[in-house]
C-alpha cells in the first residue's frame, strides 16, 4: 500500500542547488533510512515531505486518511505548558479518554464523572494504551509530568517530541536523527521497539548499528542521483561498493570507445547517411558518459601532535557533588600513553561533570587534579562552533593564522586545510550560520584539529556529521598516538575506536571494564541479577574482596574472558550452522571441520582459565 509519492522535486538557495528531479515513494511497513552527504539536501527533504518547507518544483502526494508525525531536529512547543498538557493536547482520541480518567480520579466525590470516563476507558481498550504510553515516557525519562516545557534542555524537549510521535503511533513516522540526545540505554529501547511494532518509518539517521538493525530498505542520495537498496546497512555497503565498481568499468569502456570514435568523428565523413549521423549524436552521449567523474573526495585530517611527557593527568581522590547527587567519590586514576577510554552512562550519572573537572571548567569539592606539563588538550563540546554574526567559514580558520602547521615542517594555508575538510574555495566564503548542521560540526572538528592537541576529548562529536566523514573520523582517530577520551552514543564509532571503559552508574561509581562497547553489552546481559556495583579503586573496578585475591591485569582478564568466552560460543554456532549446507565439498568440509576443532580447543583453554580465576575469588 502507498503511503506517499514524492516526484521530481527539487530545491535551491539562490545559487546554491541542493537537489533536482527528486522521486520515490514510501510503502506500508517500510523502514527507510535515507542517507548522503552533509549539505546536500537531507533536512530540506525531510521539511519538504513533513510540509514544513516547499519544494521549487515537483509534488508530494499522500494517502488520503494516513496519520503522519515527524520528529524534527529542533521541535516547537508551547513552552507554558507542562509534558503532560502537551502530550494531552494532540488530537488522539484515546489520548482525551485517558486525560478525562485521570482528571476524574482527582474528583472521587463525582462518581458520575468517573463512571463515564471509566466506561469510555473499557469501550476503547485504552487500558493498554495508557500502559504504552507511560512506558515510553518512562524509558525517555520523562516522568516528572508537572514539568514546565520551557524548563527542559533541548535533549529533553527531543525526547518529549520523540515521546508524542511514538504514542500516537501514527501510519507513517517520519525521524530526522532520532538518537540524537538518547543515552545508549534510550537508543536500545528504542530499536527493540521500531523493530517489533508494525510502523512505516522514513528515517535520516548516522546511527549505523541502527541502520543494521531497524531498516529494511535505504536510499541513497548521491551525486544527485538517487539510489534504492532492497536491505540492511551491511547490504547497503556491499552493493554501493559493487555499483561504484561497475561505474568504473563502464567509464573506462566508454573512455576506450570515445577515443575510437573520436579518430572517426575527425576524418570528417563526408557521406551523410542516415547511419552516419546517427553515429554522431551517439559520439556525444558517449563522450558524456567518458567524461563522468565521482567527486569521492574525502576529508583530509592531519596533526602536528605536541610531544607527550611521561605525566599525563593524575586524579587523586577527586570527589564531586552537584546539588543533593554525588557523581565521583573519591575517583582515583592515573591516564597513560596512548589510552583510548569511552565513557557510558545513563544522563545525569556525572559524564559531563567528568570532562569539565578534567578541562578545568569546574573544581572538584575535594582530592586534586594533576595535568602534566606537556598536556595539551583538544576539546570538542556537545555546543559546536560559537556562531558569529557576520563570520565566513575561512574567517573562522583564519583566527589560527593565515598558515597551519602540520608534520615534518611543513604548512599549509587556512584556504588549503578547509579543502581537505571538503569545504571548496566558493564554499569557504559562505555566512557560518548557512551551513548544515553537518557542516558546522566539520568545521569546528577542523578547528579542534588544528590545535594539534595531545590529549582529545570528543563529547557526542559523531551528532549530524555523515557516514562518509565519520568513517574518515574513525580511521584518524586509529592512528592518533595521543590519549582519547569519548563521550559517545554511537555504538558502531565506540566499538571501533576505544579499548576500555569508564561506566558512571550513578551515586559516585564508577567502573573500568576492559572491553568496547559491545563487549560491555554481552558482559551486562550475562551477569546474574544479584551481581552487586562495584566501585572502582586505582584504576580498577573490583569488590574489595576481588582486589585482595587478583592482581590488577588477572582482574582484567578474569571481566575480558567472561565476554570472550560467549563470544567464540557465537562463532561455534554460525561455523556448525554451515555443515548445514548440502552442497559443501570434502573441501569446504575439511577446512570446516579443522576451524571447529580450533575453536573448541580456544573455547576450553578460557574457561580453564576462567575458572582459575574465579577460585581464585572463591578461594
């Protein structure tokens, strides 16, 4: 069933052309991720099919008698209001009875009232409606219901739009970065949710673990074309890839033909056929298709890091309280070359706190802080760039110099170094307040960067920015030899880049888990449910009683072996799956058997040594 026909719509700036001759269209129980490029168009299209832009040509067509809801990157309010009153102001039906029932039990004496808001609760079944819809407000932590709109951070004001949309369960759901502003814990509820219930969803999402997991479908806008692959993230991946190849090879085939039919075209035939000038016009299109170019050009980063002392920075004791919540107690660790920590925890357990007692901004209440001589830190803040009236994109480069020095001596010109962070030279003296979101968040990466900082701190940097600039991200932060702190809810980027863990619990614990995230997750959803916090203690997350028993690196490896362990059952599993396949050959089957005998082997030499440990323990 078609939900909504989008046709040939197109869309400018003055000069600047976003897209043209756009179309596709959105089916009942499709899941579409929608992916390009920062600043070619993504928002725009959004706004275009939500109506809260137009098009400069084209249409969009919907079913008559489809609910719709879109959730924007910035949603507005009636900022007088309180969650509750706005929840309850949309126009859903069952939302009113409900609203009614709740107001009726306030007036116990009035039993007229509430028999009939009590009947028209049994006549809709919106028992199992109001149970929805309070547990959607309670995994998006918005259940203090008396809170005034104007009162919520814009993370908060997200989530209530967020809220609205899924208690309405509309037909068709329309998400612009829906992870954006979710904590970790959020964005898994969220998944298992999209995944079981029957919406249509049309998504612009960075979030690849999502993509992998929500969408079957996903459309590709790119180099103004559009592209639609039949699957997942992993599917998307493979066929782009197979598609970019066979651009390759038909530009080459025509590069070869447009060469001999070049030599034709300039022995001028003087015989007019019909044949011979149909000839022609075929050597135009073929001298077109020639000419074809990807612009797969990628951003550039390079650093001219500052020398690393042996000193890093040293925490001593440090505690913090904000208000009536304690959010380090008595925090001890001592950073070393070339960590790569990320930080996990619902909001409001102290992540933020962390990295301002780090950066100086705030003081602790007691303990010190020791930042060695040669630290310098980069930090790229949940704000971005701070916007200036009347400020062009080289402007804001230029207040480093007019030149930037990179590795081995060299330098490069401001103009230079925003080419490699794909702003053009056109592009480089546009307003900052134009840019896309994405773009902006390119740009203050870029001036981070450029400070050549030793020490990075990213909080959320991988918000708004695309696909393509974050895997560069990732592949530079790899190589980066410095330390790396990352405040992130993106699984795929966390997984990727980080060795271990901090994990804020709340209350002032804090845990060390050596793994990445995914590690962490298997880690949780294996532990029994009487497993008790623990609080880490020089740099090591450990009951007292594992602290006496195992050495720092033992308890290390006693957590990492845990996950370990279920992850090679996984892979025992897929590779018996595959004798499964009838039309294996002795081969295939060999080669088969003797990986299964590895494992195995592998399997049983942990939990020997699992189990050594944990006597250990019990010991």
């Amino acid at each position: 069933m078609n939900y909504l026909t989008v046709e040939n719509i197109s869309k400018s700036y003055g000069e600047l052309v976003l897209f043209e001759n756009l179309s596709f269209s959105i089916h009942k129980d499709q899941k579409i991720a929608f992916v390009a490029k920062n600043g070619s168009g993504k928002t725009s299209i959004l706004n275009i099919i939500s109506g809260l832009e137009s098009q400069d040509s084209g249409s969009v067509i919907y079913r008559k008698d489809i609910t719709t809801a879109f959730l924007a990157q910035e949603p507005k309010f009636n900022e007088e209001l309180s969650i509750e009153e706005t929840i309850f102001s949309s126009d859903n039906t069952i939302l009113q009875i409900i609203s009614a029932y709740e107001k009726a039990l306030l007036n116990p004496n009035d039993s007229e009232t509430y028999q009939a808001a009590f009947e028209q609760m049994e006549q809709h079944n919106a028992w199992d409606f109001e149970t929805l819809y309070k547990q959607i407000l309670f995994k998006l932590k918005l259940e203090n219901l008396n809170q005034k709109v104007k009162v919520l951070s814009g993370g908060q004001k997200k989530r209530l739009a967020l809220a609205i949309a899924l208690i309405n369960k509309p037909d068709l759901l329309i998400l612009d970065e829906p992870t954006n502003h979710l904590d970790l814990e959020m964005i898994e509820w969220l998944e298992s949710f999209f995944i079981k219930e029957n919406l249509t969803l049309f998504m612009v999402t960075h979030d690849r673990y999502f993509l992998e997991r929500v969408c079957n479908e996903i459309i590709e806008l790119d180099e103004g074309e559009l592209f639609t692959y039949k699957g997942n993230y992993s599917y998307y991946l493979e066929k782009k890839e197979e598609r970019i190849e066979r651009f390759k090879v038909e530009t080459g085939k025509a590069k070869q033909l447009y060469k001999k039919e070049l030599d034709w075209m300039r022995r001028q035939p003087k015989a007019r056929t019909t044949k011979s000038k149909s000839r022609i016009d075929d050597f135009h299109d073929i001298k077109q298709r020639a000419h074809q170019r990807r612009k797969d050009h990628v951003v550039q980063l390079e650093l001219n890091m500052e020398r690393l002392g042996s000193k890093i920075i040293e925490l001593h004791k440090v505690s913090k309280t904000l208000g009536n919540k304690l959010l380090l107690d008595a925090f001890d660790y001592v950073f070393k070359k070339g960590e790569r920590i990320g930080i996990v925890g619902k909001n409001g357990t102290g992540k933020s706190t962390f990295l301002n007692l780090l950066t100086n901004s705030i003081q602790p209440d007691s303990g010190k802080i020791v930042i060695g001589e040669t630290v310098k830190i980069g930090y790229y803040t949940q704000k971005g760039i701070t916007l200036k009236d009347g400020q062009k994109v080289i402007d804001v480069i230029r207040e480093f110099g007019d030149y930037i020095p990179l590795k081995k001596g060299r330098q490069i010109s401001a103009q230079q170094l925003l080419e490699r962070f794909l702003f053009s030279r056109k592009k480089q003296y546009d307003f900052v307040e134009k840019l896309s979101g994405g773009e902006r968040k390119r740009l203050y990466l870029c001036t981070v960067l450029i400070q050549n900082p030793n020490f990075l701190i990213l909080d959320e940097p991988t918000n708004d920015l695309d696909v393509v600039t974050l895997n560069v991200l990732e592949n530079f932060l790899l190589d980066f030899p410095g330390c790396l702190l990352v405040v992130s809810h993106d699984r795929y980027f966390m997984d990727k880049i980080i060795d271990h863990l901090f994990v804020f619990r709340g209350e002032g614990v804090i845990e060390d888990f050596p793994g990445n995230y995914s590690d962490f997750r298997t880690y949780e959803d294996s532990k029994p449910p009487e497993v008790t916090k623990k609080k880490i203690t020089n740099s090591v997350s450990n009951t007292k009683n594992e602290a006496s028993k195992l050495s720092y690196n033992e308890q290390k490896e006693y957590k990492n072996l845990e996950s370990k362990i279920k992850s090679l059952e996984y892979d025992k599993k897929q590779l018996e799956a595959k004798f499964n396949n009838p039309e294996l050959t002795q081969e295939q089957i060999t080669k088969f058997s003797n990986e299964l005998e590895a494992l195995i082997e592998t399997i049983e030499e942990k939990e020997l040594r699992w189990l050594e440990l944990a006597e250990k323990i019990d010991g």
